[in-house]
C-alpha cells in the first residue's frame, strides 16, 4: 500500500486507542478498557432534544431470531456492522452507504442466525483485518475490501474447534462476543460444547499463539478443584462475554462462565468442587496467557450465573491516589470492584454460608463470596411482601404459587418442587456491561429485577436408548420443555412446527446451531434426524441404531432444569412488585448510588396509567463527555433514550420500528457528531422485530464549529 492508503492506515493505527483521544469508536463497547465512554460534546444536555435520524440501513433479514446485539465500531470514518445472518458490512459512518459486504453463508442452504456483539480491528500499519466470529469460524477479511485475507487460517478463516485437544467433530463451538487485539494477537474466548480455552491466534496468520486452560490440567493450578479427569470431558468455564484490555500493562482480562453447559449448568454431580475457573475473573498476562490472578464469584454454579458482560477498567481515587481497578457486574446483581494489579476486592467482602442441596449426588459449595459493598444494584429475596400487587387476582394467584416454592435468598440449590432465582437467570446484570465515565467516577449499570423458577427433574436415562421421545427429553426439554411449549422467544415452542420447518431444515439447524442453540454434530446424522422426526412429525419410534448413542454418564445428566420458567403472574406479568427493570450510577469512589430510576415501560399498562414500573432490558449504555448518557436496551416499549449523566432525568427519547438490545456507539465524522444503535428486537415475542442500523445527529443549525 502507498500514498494515501498508508496515511489511512496510520491514522487507523494511531486512533485505535484510546477512544478518549479520537473521534471514532474503533473497539467493542468503545475502548479495549470497556469503558463505553467518549470525549464528544456536540451532542449534549443542551441540545440533545434536537436529535434527529440522520441515516438508517436495514441489514436484511430481520425475524423472531433477527437479535441484533452488535455493537457498531466506527474507524476513520468506516462503520463495521453485522446482519442478523452475520453479514460482514462496512458502511460510510457518515451516510449509511454500504462498502461491501461479506457474506459467510454464500451458497449454504441454512444461513445462521448466532447472535453476535460485533467485529474486531486490527491493524500493523500495511495492511487492516476485520475480525468476524461466525459459528466454529474466525474470518479475517481485508478491512478496504471485505475479502478474506487468504493468509489467516485456512483461506481466510480458522476453525475454533481446532486445538482443543479433542476430537473437533464432536465439539460445536462459537464465540458471540468480538475479540480483542494485543499487538500482534487476536484473543479469543468462545461458547457452546466445548472447553473453554482462551486462546491468543497470530492476527496474520491464525497460528494459536498461547492457550489458557480455564479447566485445569494436573499440575496446573486450579486442578483440584474438580474431578480428576474433568479436563478431559467436561465442558464450559468459557469467556463468552468479551474480554478488556489494559494495554499499558499488558494485562488481558476475562470473564467466566459457568462449569457446565446445556442442562449441566445446573446439576454438577460430575463436577463435584469448585470448579476453577469457571465464574471467575481473570487476568492474564496478554503476551503469553500467564495467569496473574483470579477471584471467583461464584464457586461449583449449580444455578447458571455465569458472568453476563467483560469488566470494565476504571481508575478510581482512594486515600487522595489513583488506583488501576476494574468494575465487575453479575448476574446476582452484586458488583465486585478489585485492584486492577491485584485482584483484591476495593470493597468489603464476606464469606457467607449458604443452603445446602437436598438433590441427590449434588454438592454444593457452603460458602460463597458475597460484596458487603457497593450495595446491590437488583434486589437479592423474593418475600410475600414483595409480591406484585398489580391487580387483587394478580396477586392471589402468585401467591398460591409462591407458598410452594423455595425463596431463601441468594445461592439456594435447585429443587424438585421449584426454587425462586430472584434475580432470574438473565439478571441483574446482562451482556449490555457498565459505562464509565471518568469526569465523575459514575459507573452506570442497566438491570432485570425479575424472578424465575428454578426447578429440577429427575431423567431416567434408559428413555433416551429406546425411543425418539427419549433422545429429545435428554437433549432437548431442558430448553424446550417436555411438552414442546419452550419458553418464547429466548426458547420458541416447537408446537406445530411443521407448519415452519421440515425434517431436513432441523435437521440442518442441529447440526450447525443457531441463536442460542449450540450445535448438536456430536450425536451424529441418524440421531440428529431422529430428534427432527420427533419435533417435525411428532413420531416417537425406536431410534434407527439405538447402539450408536454414546453412554451418558448418568452423574452428569440425572437431573435437569425443567425448562426455563419464568415467574410470571396469570397475565403474563412478572409475578413480583415493580420495578422490574432499573438505571443505577454508582459512585465508585464512595460505593454509593447517585442516582436510581424504574426502566423502561409497557405500553399497554402505561396507557392505563401504570408508568415508571420498569421492563427487562439487554444491551447497554454509552457515557459521554457532554453530559449524557445514551440507552435502549428495554424489550417492550422500543425506546431510545438519552439521560442526564449526573441525575438521571431524561432528556430525549424515541421510539424504534423494534427494541434495541444492543450497546451503541458514538463517533464524529465531517465534523458531525453521530449517535448510531443497532435495532433488531427478538427477546419479546409480543412486538415486530427488525435488522436496522440508525444513526441519529444533530441539524446543522443546532452544531457549533469546533464542538468535538
């Protein structure tokens, strides 16, 4: 490259990071520290009630598993975007005008609907790469041209099932979250059934670099604290979530998931200990992927509480210093801030002993780690007293059902009768993460306070070798439900699935996976039609070879989740009091809450005057220097808003063709400051769903020169 395409390269190079110091976004959730935050004040308190769109562009696509979580990056005035069936686009961050495009699924009979929360940039000052996570693969394209870069991997693309020291025809293997670059390497976490490796590629040529085992291997740390050959079957402890960076310290940060996956995330007898480094957070040292320190936040997790979101670096004063630290969310709805360097909790911790578990064969850890302070951000037990009291029935019928349920609080094991999560199983805290803002030391955080049911059954595994039924309930009800009825729109009923789909396009979708489905290649072509055959056709016969099922080992699946119950009054309302969903700044120098408001509405109980009760919500904020803080994230009133950093008072919203789950990003370009959203919808099956990127901007008349 010369002339004008090198300069474009060291302007990438240089404005890569931070984000502090340019106008773009050029990294996932804004900066390799996380931080979700921008120096631009174009856009403020002042004017931001003049918002207008500015450009939209539909991606194509859209549907009930459309889903757009990505969070745009913005470098040198291109925009790299993913379509709901993970297109690769690169548009012009000033008009929407399309680039090119990648597809991946060119000439496939089954485009894959995985969620994905973005791309990674890459650049050594010659040539540029984006990076795109789609199903088992990583591409490498040519930043200019969305050409695969031949020389990464096999023609363009590495297969994540490789290297694990398994047998890659029986893993499936995906990572959600976008990398992230150190110098020469693209490190990755991954999901699905599969070890959890953390694993540093060559960004030129895909070659694995380093490789952390977040299942210990004997005589690695961590080690005994699972069964002695766990590292060769077992499966999770995996950072799907993302990762940060801290660059000057060459420390690369992760957060766990939980050590299981599928139906064995919430019955461990085949994991008995407290399986590190699941529900851990990690530094690693970014060069050679040397652990420096872990702390664990949740030990042996029986209850799916797997980190939702990477954390996010911040340097916070203490003592009249500044201290390198990082913020850490949960789903429990507690926070953990630790020095950065150390480790060592900023706040007071205790360990509290928590219930034991009366499932048999189960274990549970008697102690668990618990933040004394800050205080929790979601509330942590369901009493009567917080019972929703929207109507007198409403009531009365949550409270029969209460009153057989388990509620004791955090950590209560799994029962046969049913035990309240309250937070649910998606939060408290998502994938959305926190927002930093360095003026103030306002850490800012979005969550569910919602409740579900965590209910245990026991399998008899003997089912699964006689009959098509059996084979489903062992593989596919913890999801779905024994009854097909699943749990819309995270898991769709397969009833009447005939009228959508046939036996060869389920058929298709279990072998590659899709949306939170993981792929099911490891049961092999015959069993997998004869999961197609029992959904499609509803024929429950002997499976066709009944020897070619693999022995289960029956610790690890002799209970499973009964489906994913929601604890939802008889009109479909959460069965607890409002709020359900809230917007909290934390001061992280004291601990304390500035400020805390419901988030998010229903529009139809709205219009009967029931307002500011908060909704579930996914995706997360941006914080910037012009004193805002912009979010949509709430699944039922398709809102974009922008608030008062410092009080929370809503200054401007919109509403989109479709909820925005997504983190947005903000960039400046010809001198025009942009706000820009992914809109796709997809967690509420009760409203439309869409595939749009809208970018919003201020009218000329209402811009200054020389606003940044």
């Amino acid at each position: 490259m010369r002339g004008g395409a090198t300069a474009w390269l060291a302007a990438v190079v240089l404005g890569a990071f931070p984000a502090a110091a340019a106008p773009d976004w050029p990294v996932y959730n804004g900066d390799p520290q996380g931080t979700h935050y921008s120096p631009l004040i174009q856009i403020n308190r002042g004017n931001v009630a003049k918002l207008k769109v500015a450009w939209s562009f539909d991606a194509g696509g859209a549907g009930p598993a459309s889903e757009l979580e990505a969070n745009p990056i913005v470098v040198n005035g291109t925009m790299y975007v993913l379509g709901p069936t993970l297109e690769v686009i690169a548009l012009d961050a000033a008009s929407g005008a399309v680039k090119w495009r990648f597809d991946p699924h060119e000439g496939a009979a089954v485009r894959s609907k995985q969620r994905s929360r973005g791309v990674t940039f890459w650049s050594d000052g010659h040539e540029a790469r984006i990076f795109a996570n789609v199903g088992q693969y990583i591409y490498g394209l040519d930043a200019r041209s969305g050409r695969p870069a031949l020389e990464f991997g096999k023609a363009g693309r590495v297969d994540m099932r490789e290297g694990l020291d398994r047998d890659p025809a029986e893993l499936s293997i995906s990572n959600p979250s976008p990398g992230i670059v150190y110098k020469g390497l693209l490190i990755e976490g991954g999901s699905g059934q599969a070890p959890g490796h953390i694993r540093a590629y060559d960004a030129r040529t895909g070659a694995i670099r380093w490789t952390f085992h977040t299942i210990p291997r004997p005589g690695e740390a961590g080690y005994e604290t699972w069964p002695p050959d766990a590292w060769k079957r077992v499966n999770g402890a995996n950072a799907w979530a993302g990762l940060a960076l801290d660059p000057a310290h060459g420390i690369v940060f992760a957060s766990t998931g939980s050590a299981g996956a599928g139906d064995r995330d919430f019955y461990g007898a085949d994991r008995l200990g407290d399986n590190l480094f699941a529900n851990s957070i990690l530094a690693l040292d970014a060069a050679t992927g040397r652990r420096i320190w872990h702390f664990q936040t949740v030990r042996h997790d029986i209850w799916d509480r797997d980190l939702p979101a990477p954390p996010t670096l911040v340097t916070l004063r203490r003592d009249g210093k500044s201290v390198a630290a990082l913020v850490q969310i949960t789903k429990t709805g507690v926070v953990y801030v630790l020095d950065r360097l150390t480790g060592k909790s900023l706040f007071p911790l205790e360990e509290r002993s928590v219930a034991t578990s009366d499932i048999p064969g189960e274990q549970a850890a008697i102690r668990q780690p618990m933040p004394l302070s800050p205080a929790p951000f979601a509330r942590q037990r369901l009493t009567e007293a917080e019972l929703t009291q929207r109507t007198p029935q409403a009531h009365d019928a949550v409270l029969a059902r209460f009153r057989n349920l388990r509620s004791t609080g955090q950590f209560t094991p799994g029962s046969r009768e049913g035990t309240v999560l309250f937070p649910g199983f998606d939060g408290g805290g998502e994938y959305g993460g926190t927002s930093y803002d360095p003026q103030t030391h306002l850490a800012y955080i979005n969550a569910n306070d919602v409740a579900y049911i965590l209910q245990l059954k026991e399998n008899a595994p003997e089912t699964a070798a006689l009959s098509r039924r059996g084979l489903y309930l062992r593989e596919c009800s913890s999801c779905h439900g024994a009854d097909l009825k699943g749990n819309p729109p995270q898991f769709p009923s397969l009833v009447d699935l005939k009228d959508r789909m046939g036996v060869y396009d389920v058929t298709r979708l279990l072998l590659y996976g899709g949306g939170r489905m993981p792929s099911f290649r490891n049961l092999g072509s015959e069993l997998m039609t004869a999961l197609a055959r029992y959904v499609v056709q509803n024929s429950d016969e002997a499976l066709p070879r009944p020897e070619d099922l693999k022995p289960d080992p029956d610790l690890g699946r002799r209970f499973t989740i009964n489906g994913y119950q929601r604890f939802l009054d008889p009109d479909g309302y959460p069965a607890v009091a409002p709020p359900w969903g809230t917007l909290s700044a934390l001061n992280l120098d004291t601990g304390e809450y500035t400020w805390r408001i419901p988030f998010g509405d229903y529009p139809e109980l709205a219009a009967k005057g029931l307002e500011g009760i908060g909704t579930e919500n996914y995706g997360g904020s941006v914080v910037t220097a012009g004193g805002l803080l912009f979010i949509g994230a709430t699944i039922f009133d398709n809102r974009f808003r922008a608030f008062d950093k410092r009080t929370g008072k809503l200054l401007w919203q919109t509403t989109l063709d479709a909820s925005a789950i997504a983190t947005p990003a903000t960039y400046m370009v010809g001198g025009r400051q942009f706000v820009v959203v992914a809109v796709g919808g997809g967690k509420n099956d009760k409203v439309p769903t869409a595939a749009k990127y809208v970018a919003f901007a201020l009218p000329a008349s209402h811009r200054k020169a020389g606003d940044r």
